[in-house]
C-alpha cells in the first residue's frame, strides 16, 4: 500500500531559483492529503502528474501567503472541471471568510462542498481518523498561529513492519515543545529557511536554520528529515543540508517533483 510524499514547492516568501512556494502532496493508500497551497501548486500539480479531482483533504498550515494564496484558484478549477465530491479543508478560522469574500465577488457557487474544520492552537488535535490513518494538528512558533500536522498509520498492512508516519512541521522557530508529537516520526518535513550564520535572523523572524531543524530531528528520533523552505538568497541550497547533516545526517533536500517513499 502507498504512503509517499511529493515535494511540490520548496522556497519561502517569493517563487525563486526555480523553486515555488510551500506545498506537499501526501498519498496515504491512495488517499490523497494537500498540504499548503502556496501560489502556482496547480501548476506544479498538473507538471507532475496529480489529478487535481482525486484530492479530498487540504491542511493549511498558517495564513502567511506563501502558504495559501493558490487555493483560490485550486478551488475554482475544481468547480470549473465539474467536481462534485466533497472536500474537506483544516485551516484557521479566518480562511473561511477569505474563501467566501473571493467567491462572492466572483459571482461563483461551487459545484461541491466544503467542510471546513477551523484548526486549534494549542495542544494536538485530531482532523481524521479512518481505519488506516490517523492525521493531529499540533501548534509550532511562528509570527501568525500556525500548526504542524502529523500523518500516522495505524494497522499497517501485513508487508510493512512499521506503522509509517509524516510530520510536517513550516514555518515556525526553535520549538522543542513540537517534540512529543513527532516522535519517531518516519519522515519529518521542518523548514530550514536559513543558515547558522543568520540564526539571529531566523529568531527574529520565528523561522529555523537547517542546523536548529536538524536538532529537532535529532532530538525526536526522526528516521529522515527532509528540509525546505529555503530563504531566496540560497541559489545552491546544499550548504544548508551539509549544515543539518553535520548534526542529522539522514537530512535531505526538499526537491520539487520527488516522490519520497515513506518506511
């Protein structure tokens, strides 16, 4: 059974050096999780393959741009391509009147429903629950509320030793409080927008450097940890994965158009 990740987006902010804003896409046994929708995600969808149809959850982490402007649009090819199944969308509360603000002034009534679900900020919080996955939002430091999200398997199929899990933890500063909720994690996403030289920038700003999410994984006994949301000023980000990988060496880059297998 699949339980795999693509990378969809990797940059902070602004589109740069060929990287697009933050969105993964999540396949738990064909069932398909969206996980930001940053601007240019159906694009980055259509370039890999992804039926836009075929998805029936989407997380937003935090209401920063760079995380949830391509939704609107999302949303509009869906009502456009006559979708008729119900989506579900976790996200903080205020999205809900965005969504319907854009709606209204475009004169547009969706072809299918949204269920919303308004994330909470403190503690875990469980999204979905089915007879295979289990997904909890949990709180990370950040400038707006912002949540991880942890995906984790549970009655794994007799083929797979482990109960598979994905943590995705953006836009958030030094927290080891996100420890307990991602312990043991399979493979952990956690930004990486900075260097160690700019860690007082990273602090200011409650973002991470690849060696302060390196830490993290370290300290939560993560399997892998896939980094991303690289700062613009990184053309070549592999100084910042030898960084992570000087304290985590199972560290990787968040590369657009991966498809991570997760054991």
């Amino acid at each position: 059974m699949t339980f795999s990740l693509t990378v969809l987006g990797s940059n902070a902010a602004i589109p740069a050096n060929n990287r697009n804003l933050s969105a993964h896409l999540l396949n738990a046994n064909e069932r398909l999780f969206l996980i930001d929708c940053g601007e240019g995600t159906q694009h980055q969808l259509r370039k890999y393959h992804v039926s836009i149809g075929k998805i029936r959850h989407v997380l937003i982490s935090h209401l920063h741009g760079d995380h949830f402007f391509g939704l609107i649009g999302l949303l509009n090819s869906m009502h456009l391509l006559g979708r008729r199944e119900v989506l579900h969308l976790y996200a903080p509360a205020r999205l809900q009147e965005i969504i319907d603000i854009q709606l209204d002034a475009s004169l547009t009534r969706l072809n299918f429903q949204i269920v919303f679900q308004p994330l909470c900020f403190e503690g875990l919080q469980l999204l979905f629950e089915n007879e295979r996955l289990q997904v909890h939002s949990f709180p990370l430091l950040h400038s707006v509320p912002a949540c991880g999200f942890i995906f984790r398997e549970i009655n794994p199929p007799r083929n797979v030793p482990l109960a598979r899990s994905y943590a995705y933890c953006s836009d958030t500063g030094y927290c080891e409080q996100i420890i307990p909720y991602i312990t043991e994690v399979g493979l952990l996403y956690h930004e990486a927008t900075f260097m160690q030289d700019l860690a007082s920038a990273a602090a200011d700003k409650l973002h991470s450097t690849a060696m302060e999410a390196a830490a993290i994984a370290l300290k939560a006994r993560a399997r892998k940890l896939l980094v991303g949301h690289f700062s613009a000023r990184y053309e070549d980000v592999e100084p910042l994965v030898a960084e992570a990988r000087t304290i985590f060496p199972e560290t990787y880059p968040a590369e657009e158009g991966s498809v991570i297998n997760i054991f």
